[in-house]
C-alpha cells in the first residue's frame, strides 16, 4: 500500500510529513490485553498540533462539506464567527496527529481495528491559531458478543489550558499482539 | 447459589429468573412499602376514568418492576459479594394488576478493568405471561478481588 | 444569516438531508484529511483477504459516515449562530466504495432549561441507496440567545 | 380511596405517619412548566430519613424480595457484609418520604404522571441507623413525541455528608396546572 495514493491529495505541512503506513509499526501499537489500567493519571500526546487554516479547511474538504464557514476564510470572517469554526468531527484530524505512531493510544491505528460509534463533546470550537494539546487514559475495555472493545478518554486543551473538547475514543481491537500479526500478513485475526 | 467469580463467568451466562403474580393487593403493600401511592397504583376508582396509561386498570408502580428485575442481580450476585454500582431502568408497557411478570437477565458485558474493579453488564428483562416485554433493565456490578 | 429562535422550532422537524456516493478516492482523500490510514479504508490488496469486516472490500471510516451525518446539522445551525456541543454516533454496517450515502436529520427533543441554556436533540441517520441504516448520530444543539 | 387498604400493610413507624393521599396538595405540586432551572444549587428535602431495620425489611417484602440478606437481621450479621442489607432500589421509599408533599420535588407524588425509566448509582450501601437527606436540582426537561418529560438529579448523603447515591428522577407529567386539575376531577389531563 504505497504513498502515491495519497500524495496527489496533500495539502497541508501535516499531511505531507505524517506517516501514513500503518502497518510499518502496528506490531508495537499497543494491544487490547495489554493495556495498563492500573495508573490513573493523564498520558500526553506524541506530539502538539498547531490549528492552520489549511487544517480546517482540508478537514471539510476531506468529509466533501463545502459548508462556507469552515472552508472560505473571506466568508468566516464577515460572519458573526468572526473566523474558520472547523467542522465539529474535526478532532479526528487533530487526535491522529497528536497519538501519532509510537505513543500510547497508537492502537487507534491498529489494522483490523473497527469504529462501533464515538461519543464527542465539544465545549469551544477549535480556533486558527491555538496550539493543542491532548491528555487521554484509559477509560473501559470490555467483552461483547466475543468482540473485544477499548476505550480512552481524550480531553483536548489550546495552549492557555482551556478545555475545548472530550472525546472517548473507542474500537473494537484483535484481541493480542498475535491477532495483530495476522492482520499484518492479511489474514483475518478476529472473532475466528 | 455457588460463589462465582469474575474469572468463571462468561458473557451470555443466564441468571436464574424469577416471577410473581400481581393483583391489587400488591400494589397497596408496595405503595406502603415505598411512601409511593400515586392512584394510577392505588385507586381503582379514579383510574377507571382519569386512565393517565389510556386503560381503566390501576398499574404496577415502575419502581416495583424495577424492584423484581433487580432481585434476579442481587440474587445472582450477592452470595458472592458482589456489589451494584450503576442501574438504568426502562418502562416499556403498563402491568395491570393479574399480571404475571417473569424478570430474567443474563451477563452481556465483561469489562476487564483491574482486580478489585472488574464489572459485568448485566441485561435484565421482564416479561409478561404472554411474552410482552414490560421493562428492560442494565445493570453493573462489580466483582471484589 | 437568519435567525432560529428556540420557540420557532419543533419536535418532528425535518432538516435538510445531504448525499454522498462514496468511492475508493474519497476513503484515500478522507484518509488524509483525518491521518487515519487504517488499510481497512485505503488498503483493496490487504483487505481482499484480511476482511475485518468479513468483506473483500475497504469501507469508509466511521468518522467519515459521522462527519456526514454531522454535517446535516451543521449546515442548519451554523448560518443561525447555534452552537454543537455533544454528538453521539452508532455505526450499523460496514460502507462500501459506491454506496451512496443519504443523511437526514430530525428534531427529536426540546430540552427547555433556560435562556442561554435551552437545547435540541438531533437524531440524525445516514442510509444506503437501499435505505438501510448505515450510522445514527444523536447530536445536541444549544441555542445560546 | 380510603386509607384502610393501605393500613392492612403498614409495618414501620414512618408508614403510619406518611400521607398517603396524592390528591391532597396536588394543586401547589410543582409543574412541569413552571419549573426554575436557574438556580443549580441542592436544594434539601422537607424532611431527613432515619434508616431503621423496618424500614429496609418492609421495603424488600414490599417488592416481595425473600433474600435473607435484606429480610433477616440475624442471617445478615453472620453473612459477609456483617449486616442488613438494603434492596439496591430502597432509595424510592427514602426519596419519597424525604421530598414529603410540600417541598421541592412533590412533583413526583402528581396524579396522572407516568414513570419512563430511571438512573441510579449507588457509592456506599444504605446501613441501618444513618440518617439520610437529600440534595436534589432540576436537571432536564424536555418534550418528546408530545411527552413531557422532567428530571431531577437526586444526590443522597447520610449525617456525615458521605454521598451514598445518586439518582436521575424521571416522570412524564402533565404539561400544566390545568392539567393536574383535570386528573384531579378524574379525567385525562394528557394530550398525548
């Protein structure tokens, strides 16, 4: 699964440097059964994300919105917003980015992985110009219908520590290291 | 009820149901028992025409059926020390009096947190003689280490 | 930008729908936009026999279906100053490349709190070409005058 | 509806004292439209509740739960717990007794209303010989396929201010004061 694909598509700073082979370290994300619940205090992200227009932008453009507040700045900034509002699933963009590869949290990349639905609360909309951090722990995991489920609790913050948003993030996971491996080589490592 | 433990217990284990039949009679006692004696339970007379549900009968108090499912949790649980934390109920059809009501549950969810802090997911429901469901209920329950 | 006013909506209100036909292209640009290169999106050699989904074929991402669905209510309260505060969204099935995606939303609840604190449920969907459910999303709208 | 069907089954010193009659005051209820969400400060109920070991016993016999646990003082000291139990749903005859019927809350004891579904977290078990009292506010109200809904948000503490449980009270109500009027006179004050 080569860049070429996406390549055509870039267009922001991010896009371009970000490392779109998931597989390349999927065999140290971190796995369903071997997730530390013990410690309680908050994990920070890989890495910060600083909101540019193009961010924004690109997001809407990504989810085919052409709605004009997050996608014409001209527009956004005669309107009462005063400036680009991001779509509300925008922290999509911005959680990848700060999990990034190595960190904990990376099982969000984990092939195999699937989304059974997502619970967002969004408190201010993010703003061109912050810079964000998050802070996640991990939150339930669970067993149902023999599908293995993990949740974290992310909370997003701008630079002057304001909260902006919650999110808990949730996947249902193969369920070890071993079913991840299966997955790597292409074959199917869950519920068999 | 034998102990159970967190480790033996598997998702889709059935607890042992339970059912009573409710008359009139029921809803007084639970009325006392619960300082809860709104006439939809307790008067006869009024409900054949004020009829809140849209039939004559009085009903079970929602807090009664909420009662029964819950004793198929703590049935379950307790002998092992079990503890309750979080309950959500569900009111899905008026229980006239003559009603028999069979209350089941069984484990949907394991949450693997740490020892001490493991917790089930159990769905209870239930039903009438006939199969209708009445009232749904989830609760969690948490297995000591 | 005209105003919405928090008396002027009702329950049952429909809001505009969106659609969408979704293709290999838009999960690898969406890929993008969102960093999440998951194979199972941007992968057809890996997921021909990997299948995390038990099909030969990528799906869209959650996110994606989300933002879709997100967008129908975007679209209504944005121009009128509203603002969205919490989203809730379920996925039913797995979408395909070519599946046209259809969102529609409604007015479900009228949470009257009080001035600057009133709010509406949104239950939005997101259906198949054949109206099958693909995603729900249960969104909160506060009307901040 | 006279009081003598409900005296053949009072067991506890609070059941002979509590009013048994709805109607009676049901004009001051507290309405649905008529509520104050501004004010998110507790507000306590008319009266505190002493828990004696008949309470808990009549409230496992009034939802006729037999378990020794919450029915035999004797059986419950040897168990485990070292002591009488209360069914986990005990909390309605301690919220009924305590919002009383002229307080905040009385909205509960109205003619004609109807029970959804409710929420309950329980933190510390209920022990004979606490005295409980409440710390209730308004926390939703909405309306829904012509249903209108009411929740308060119920916290229970004991004497030393322990929080022992939490509990989102729902009912749908009729809308208004006429509405109540008119479930009084007997008739239906819904529209739905």
């Amino acid at each position: 699964m080569n860049r070429i694909n996406f390549e055509r598509f870039f267009e922001t700073e991010k896009q371009k440097i970000f490392g779109t082979d998931f597989f390349a370290d999927a065999e140290d994300y971190e796995a369903w059964d071997e997730i530390d619940f013990e410690s309680q205090e908050d994990i920070p992200g890989e890495q910060t994300f600083e909101v540019k227009a193009e961010d924004l932008k690109y997001y809407a453009a990504g989810v085919l919105d052409d709605n004009p507040f997050m996608t014409d700045e001209e527009y956004a900034r005669n309107s009462p917003y005063g400036g680009l509002i991001p779509h509300p699933v925008f922290l999509t963009q911005i959680t990848f980015w700060c999990i990034g590869v190595k960190g904990r949290g990376n099982w969000i990349r984990t092939p195999g992985a699937r989304n059974p639905g997502q619970e967002v609360e969004i408190y201010e909309p993010f703003r061109v110009g912050e810079i964000i951090h998050i802070k996640m722990r991990p939150h339930d995991r669970w067993i149902k219908r023999k599908k293995y489920y993990l949740n974290y609790k992310i909370d997003f913050y701008n630079q002057d520590n304001v909260k902006k948003a919650c999110w808990i993030v949730e996947l249902v996971l193969p369920k070890s290291k071993e079913d991840i491996r299966k997955f790597i080589k292409g074959i199917r490592g869950v519920e068999v | 009820m034998e102990k159970l433990t967190f480790d033996s217990l598997q998702v889709g284990d059935a607890l042992p149901s339970i059912s009573h039949t409710v008359k009139q009679e029921t809803f007084w006692k639970y009325a006392v028992g619960s300082f809860d004696y709104n006439p939809v339970h307790c008067d006869p007379d009024w409900v054949s025409t004020a009829q809140p549900f849209g039939i004559p009968q009085t009903v079970a108090h929602g807090m009664m059926t909420w009662s029964f499912m819950v004793t198929v949790a703590t049935n379950w649980a307790y002998p092992s020390t079990a503890t309750i934390t979080k309950i959500t109920s569900k009111f899905l059809r008026p229980v006239p009096a003559g009603t028999t009501m069979t209350c089941s549950g069984i484990v949907s969810e394991k949450h693997v947190i740490r020892p001490g802090k493991h917790f089930v997911v159990v769905e209870l429901k239930a039903e009438n003689q006939d199969g209708d469901l009445l009232g749904v209920s989830q609760a969690e329950i948490v297995f000591p280490e | 930008m005209e105003k919405v006013t928090f008396d002027s909506v009702q329950v049952g209100q429909a809001l505009p729908s969106l659609s969408h036909t979704v293709s290999q292209e838009t999960f690898w640009k969406n890929a993008v936009a969102s960093f999440d290169y998951n194979p199972v999106h941007c992968d057809p050699e890996w997921v021909a026999t990997a299948q995390p989904f038990g099909i030969p074929q990528t799906v869209a991402h959650g996110m994606m279906t989300m933002s879709f669905m997100v967008s129908v209510a975007a679209n209504w309260a944005f121009p009128a100053m509203l603002k969205i505060t919490r989203m809730q969204s379920k996925f039913v099935r797995p979408v395909p490349a070519g599946t046209t995606v259809t969102c529609t939303g409604v007015i479900s609840e009228k949470h009257v709190i009080s001035p600057g604190k009133n709010f509406v449920v949104l239950e939005l969907k997101a259906e198949n070409q054949n109206n099958e459910i693909l995603g729900l999303c249960k969104t909160t709208v506060v009307f901040p005058d | 509806m006279s009081r003598s069907n409900l005296e053949q089954f009072f067991e506890t010193g609070k059941q002979r004292e509590f009013d048994t009659d709805f109607f009676k005051g049901a004009e001051e209820y507290e309405v649905w439209d008529e509520i104050d969400f501004d004010s998110q400060e507790e507000i306590p109920g008319e009266q505190t509740f002493e828990i004696k070991a008949e309470d808990m016993k009549s409230y496992a016999a009034g939802c006729l739960d037999d378990n020794p646990l919450f029915t035999d003082e004797e059986y419950a000291r040897n168990s485990p717990y070292g002591q009488l139990l209360a069914h986990p749903i005990f909390h309605t005859q301690i919220i009924f007794w305590c919002i009383g019927s002229k307080g905040r809350g009385n909205w509960i004891r109205t003619p004609g209303s109807r029970n959804p579904g409710q929420y309950l977290e329980i933190y510390e078990p209920f022990r004979v010989g606490e005295t409980i009292h409440l710390g209730m506010r308004p926390y939703d109200r909405w309306i829904k396929r012509g249903k209108y809904y009411l929740s308060y948000e119920i916290n229970m503490y004991n004497q030393d201010n322990v929080k022992k449980a939490k509990a989102i009270g729902t009912l749908i109500l009729p809308k208004s004061r006429d509405d109540i009027r008119k479930f009084l006179q007997g008739l239906r004050g819904l529209e739905d």
